[in-house]
C-alpha cells in the first residue's frame, strides 16, 4: 500500500458500502417465508472427487423435487456445498461457518470417515443435526453418538459381514492388502471378525500407506502367501490403483480378489479388464431398477435431470440422505431441530433402494446390502453396465452390531 | 510379521521390484536434474508436466488407437508446450533473482491441473496396457509384469541416448560449457538462448515421457503429479541436484530402499524415502554426487 493511491479513508468508505450492500442482499422482503438451507460439506476436489461430486449432484436432485413438489407449505430448500478438502480441520471450520454465517439448518454430507467425525463433533456441540454420508462403525457408538446425529451410509460391519459371507469359506486362506488409516482398520476389523465367524484363515496382512500411487513392492509378499482370497481394503483411487496393479502381477490367477466397497467410479476409472471378477460390496447399484420400483423412479429422475446418466453409490447415499430429511422436514411441519429429530426417528421411507428406517438406538439407516461383481467387457451390455448383482442382503437390524455393544444404554 | 515366509525367492523378488520401481523414479527425476543442471531453475510444474505427459498420452491413444503412437507423439507434443513456455514466460526472467521462476513454475503446475480438469474432466481415465506387453514374465524367483520390464528397458534406453548426446558429441560439449559457465560460451559466439530453449524442452519431454509409461500402470487423473513432484525432488536431492549420474544412482537406491521397507515394515514404504534422503543430506548435505555449495 506504498503508492498512496488507496487511502484509509477510502478504505474504510468502500467497506462501509460493501457492509451496506450485504445488509440489502440480507435483508428478507416481509412475507416471504425463509428458504431451508442444508450445508453440504464434502471433499469435491481430491482423490474422492469423484464420489464427492455425485453426492452433490444426487443431493441437488433431491432439493430440486422437493422444491418441485411445493416444499414445506411454498418453503423451498436449497443446498449450501462446501469443499471439505477431505481434511477434518477444514471440514469443521466450514461447518462452523454454514452453521454461523450461513445459518443452515441442517448439515448432510462429509464421505471420509475421520471428516465425518469431525463435522459431528460440530453439529453435536451446536444442536444441529446431521446425516452422514460417509462409511464409518466409529459414528455409531455411544462416544460419538448424539440426538442430533444420524447415520445414512452402510457402515464397515454391515459391508465386511456382506462380502464375507458370500465369499468367505471355512478353511480358505485370505492375505489382506489394508490402507493405513481409519477407513482401512474398520475394514480389516470387521472382516477379521467375519472370518472368525466363519472359519476362513489369516494368510497374512500388508497396511500400505494411504494415497500410495505404486503397490508393485507389495505384491511379492502378498503373492508368497498363496492366499485362496486378496482382501483389498482402502478407498478412492487407492482402490484403482491397487486391483489394477494386482491384476498387473497376475494375482487375479492365483487368488480372488474382493473389496469391502466395489466402487462404480473407481472401475470406471480403471477400465474393465483390471476389474473383471472383483467382488464387493455396494449400497447401491443403479440395476436394482430392474427389481425395485423407487430405484428406477430414482434412475429415470437422474437421467432426466442430467443428459441420460445413471447414479452412483455415493451418490445414492446423498440422495436418501437428504430426500429423508425433507421427508422428515414434511412429517413435523416445521425446522425445529427436535421436531425434525422426532420425525426422522419413526420415518419410514423408501426412496431409492426399498425400505429403510433409522435405529433407535444408534441412528443408523435399516437396509439392503448389495453384493456385486465387476462383470468382463464382453458381458457388458453398455458403459454403464458394470456389474453383475450377486445378492441383495435385505436391511435388518440382526444385521447391525447390537446397542448394548456400542455402548448405548437403554 | 511371519518371518518364516522371508525365503531368499522373496527377498531377491523384492530386490527386483526394488530396481524396476527405481527406474520410474530414475525416469521421474532426469527431466527435474536437466533442467535445473542446465538453466538452474527448480522446476515445480515438473509433477504436473508428468501428469499432462500422461493426458497427451491418452488423448494420442484415443485418436490413433496405437500406444507406440502414445509413447512418441506424447512427449513430443508437451515437449513443445515446454519450447513455448520457455520462450515466453522463463525467459522474460532472466537475470532476475531464480525464486521468481521458481514461483512461475509453482503457478504454471496449478494452471496445468485446472486445465486438464476442463478438458477431461476431473474424474480418473483408465489407460489399457498394450497387448503386446500384458502378461507376467516369470524370472525363475516369481512373476513380473512384462510392462514393468519394458519400462526398464525405455528408461535405459533413454539413459544411454542421453549420456551419448552429452559426452560424445559436439552439441554434447556445448551443452556441459553451458552449465559451467555461459558467460565464456556467450562471449565465444555461443547463442545460450538457443541451446536453453531446446534444453527446457528436453527436461519437459522427458517429464512427459514418465507420464506415458506411468499411465498403463497407475489411473490417469488430474493429480497424478502431486506424489511424483515430492519422489522426483526426493532423488535429485539425494543424487545431488544437478547431476545426472547422480539422479539415476538415487533413483536406484531410493527404489531398492522403498521396495525392502515394504517387505519389513510396509506401512513405512512412503516414510522410507525421506527419511533415506534426510540421512544421506545428513552425510552429505551437497547430495551423492553433487558439488558442494552447487545450489540455489
């Protein structure tokens, strides 16, 4: 500010005026009733952005019918997105900020799991509520738990007891390849506990490091313990890069691959040589329209809504996030946190995959698990055919780790 | 951990994928050392130069069908963007203090990712490895991707054409004066301009190269770049920034290091690396090969 040309008093005039001016855009026309905000944090740019921005595209789907439909008696909603960054300390001064600045009423979304607990940790200490949408068991147990938090995305133990059921054998040997961070452990946790169920054998387990772009240094080791089954546990474009490389070394001939989470970006991004024959998990795939009608009320919406795609995944979970929310938002008439915390408890809804209802206990969502494998490209009937539905685990609450277990007292 | 399982197959195994891993990071930091061995600048875009290396490659892929056609139009068409770059954005530097390029360079690595999320979006793009080079060898100790082994193969190619365009010819010479000293060069009639020009371009063409070859092994995604630009940094250091001798004996041995680091201890394969280049700085703060006070 050497020049002299932008002086002090000027300065101070020209924030004064901007102040002005955000007052106007503030300022709310008498009558008009308040739009519903919901502050959508979650890591558009990174690794997961693809996931990310799926959610985001299904979410606004959402608001978009709600808004369609009349809204809450001519409220209409609108959907506040924010880059977490994929980092929890951003993620929570975001948070804090669409809660503060934005005044959002409610918060859905985050898709890491230590961003996830992290956004909690703001919601809970503000009384907002909110729904997650990423993987996590940590978000169901009493430490973490409140009123206000409630949970949409399947969570590890309801994955890993899916694949390993349909996989898993007594007797057979799996090698576990395990990303070195919370998303990773909970995997491992929950299949380990899976195969003791069952019977299946540790052959071996490898933790790389989270984000590693070459696996090859580990493929040795793993190949040397003759596994039946390689387990892969991690995420993103780890999880590209890692069965891409696995089938590069030819593990695919000697051993099955299987992942907690079969990912539709991710085998996409990868190509359908990589991940032919994989089997995973999925809370969703968008084929279940060929059995299940609000799957394909679902699809046809998104294939209106943006040029004939179909969802994904990630993004059925922003979707029934936040169609049950405003469902809920309908059902109590009204904002209030504790009404719509009421409302949400007893919902009961079906809007993308067949019935769902939050717990009691924990506010975990009730549902199917699917099962799925990466078909062959000679199988594929078009792009977006990817998989094969193996089996559709229905929702039940025998399926979920008990109350007593996560520590909430009745 | 299962020592009984650690035979000598798996430990010579890992040795092998320890030096097939080093010739990727041999090829990621030849084009940093040239660069900056030659025209003294640190180049930050060098990650997302390998990065555009690999989008050049796929979109060369998908028009010709060919992944020969990849491997050589790939290079060459970001081998240009680097003459234009040079030209036009290096050079008006000159003579300036070397952070200024330093930070265009840093600028230029964001600029390059935010324009290949608008052209391909920001979502990954598979990359099939050639039919001709899929399969596994098997080396009598275990099996090996074949594609791994002709990446070998490119990047000792590459090494041996390099040495004998430095050493062995006239423009070789002129090159080596250069880095020495280009006022004498200057003053005996030498257009140094020129031969910077073409220098930049060769640094950047090789940091595409890495792009290609990497592109069959890893997803092709806007931020590929990031974890190469800190290993690519991470072998010149070690080497001793400059020296080309010494970017492909660190390439070598960081790759040796990260690869038995992940039959002991795997959760340390990423940490392994720095912490190697820390010890060796420890040592030797010029780097393996590089001469002392040699630097920005």
């Amino acid at each position: 500010m050497g020049q002299g040309t932008l002086s002090r008093r000027t300065l101070v005039a020209g924030m004064a005026v901007a102040g002005a001016l955000g007052g106007i855009g503030r300022a709310r026309p008498a009558g008009a009733a308040e739009t519903i905000r919901i502050g959508f944090p979650t890591p558009v740019t990174g690794p997961f952005g693809a996931e990310a921005k799926d959610q985001v595209r299904s979410a606004e789907l959402a608001i978009k019918q709600f808004n369609d439909a009349g809204g809450l008696d001519g409220r209409i909603a609108e959907l506040l997105v924010r880059d977490d960054k994929l980092n929890p300390g951003e993620a929570a001064t975001r948070t804090l900020e669409l809660i503060e600045k934005d005044r959002a009423h409610f918060i859905v979304g985050a898709l890491s799991s230590a961003v996830q607990l992290s956004v909690n940790e703001i919601t809970r200490s503000r009384k907002v509520l909110y729904v997650s949408i990423s993987q996590s068991d940590t978000i169901n147990e009493a430490k973490d738990f409140s009123r206000t938090t409630f949970h949409e995305a399947l969570n590890p133990h309801m994955t890993t007891a899916a694949v390993a059921k349909h996989t898993f054998k007594k007797g057979v040997k799996v090698a576990y390849l395990v990303a070195d961070y919370a998303y990773g452990h909970e995997m491992l946790r929950g299949f380990k506990r899976a195969a003791a169920a069952i019977g299946a054998e540790t052959a071996g387990e490898i933790l790389h490091p989270f984000g590693a772009a070459d696996y090859s240094t580990f493929m040795p080791r793993l190949r040397s313990m003759r596994p039946d089954i390689l387990c892969i546990c991690n995420f993103g474009r780890d999880q590209a890069n890692s069965i891409k490389q696995a089938n590069d070394f030819g593990l695919k001939k000697v051993a099955r691959i299987v992942v907690p989470v079969l990912l539709h970006n991710q085998r996409l991004a990868a190509g359908p040589d990589a991940f032919e024959g994989v089997v995973g998990a999925s809370n969703y795939y968008w084929r279940l329209e060929d059995t299940v009608p609000s799957a394909k009320a679902f699809n046809d919406a998104f294939r209106a809504a943006y040029g004939g795609a179909v969802p994904t995944d990630y993004g059925a979970y922003g979707y029934a996030a936040v169609r049950s929310l405003l469902m809920a938002l309908k059902a109590a008439g009204s904002t209030d946190t504790g009404k719509v915390v009421d409302a949400l408890e007893t919902l009961k809804y079906d809007v993308a995959k067949g019935p769902e209802h939050y717990r009691a206990c924990d506010h975990q969502a009730v549902q199917s698990v699917l099962v799925i494998e990466a078909k062959r490209k000679s199988e594929m009937a078009s792009e977006a055919d990817l998989f094969k539905i193996l089996e559709v685990e229905p929702g039940s609450e025998a399926a979920l780790r008990s109350c007593d277990e996560l520590g909430h007292r009745a | 951990m299962d020592w009984g399982s650690l035979d000598l197959e798996l430990i010579a195994m890992q040795l092998f994928s320890g030096v097939a891993l080093g010739a990727v990071f041999v090829m990621l930091a030849l084009g940093l050392s040239i660069i900056f061995g030659m025209l003294g600048i640190v180049n930050f875009a060098h990650g997302n130069v390998f990065m555009v290396g690999a989008y050049a490659g796929v979109f060369v892929m998908e028009r010709t069908g060919s992944f020969w056609a990849a491997l050589l139009l790939g290079p060459l068409l970001v081998g240009a963007l680097g003459l234009l770059v040079e030209r036009f954005l290096i050079r008006p530097l000159a003579g300036r203090p070397p952070d200024d390029a330093l930070l265009l360079t840093f600028g230029l690595g964001y600029v390059l990712v935010e324009g290949v999320r608008i052209l391909f979006g920001s979502d990954g793009l598979p990359f099939a490895t050639p039919e001709e080079l899929s399969g596994v060898a098997d080396l009598g100790v275990g099996f090996f991707p074949i594609y791994r082994i002709f990446v070998i193969g490119v990047v000792a190619l590459v090494l041996v054409t390099l040495w004998v365009g430095l050493e062995r010819t006239k423009l070789g010479l002129i090159v080596r004066a250069g880095a020495r000293d280009p006022e004498i060069l200057r003053v005996l009639g030498v257009d140094i301009e020129h031969l910077w020009l073409w220098v930049f371009g060769l640094g950047i063409a090789l940091a595409a190269l890495g792009g290609v070859l990497a592109a069959p092994m890893r997803s092709v995604n806007p931020e590929m770049g990031n974890v190469v630009l800190g290993e690519a940094f991470a072998v010149t250091v070690i080497g001793g920034m400059g020296s080309l001798l010494g970017s492909v004996v660190a390439g070598l041995l960081v790759g040796i290091v990260v690869s038995m680091t992940a039959l002991l201890a795997p959760e340390m394969a990423s940490i392994a690396m720095f912490a190697f280049m820390a010890l060796v700085l420890l040592i030797r703060p010029q780097g393996l090969f590089g001469k002392p006070g040699f630097g920005v």
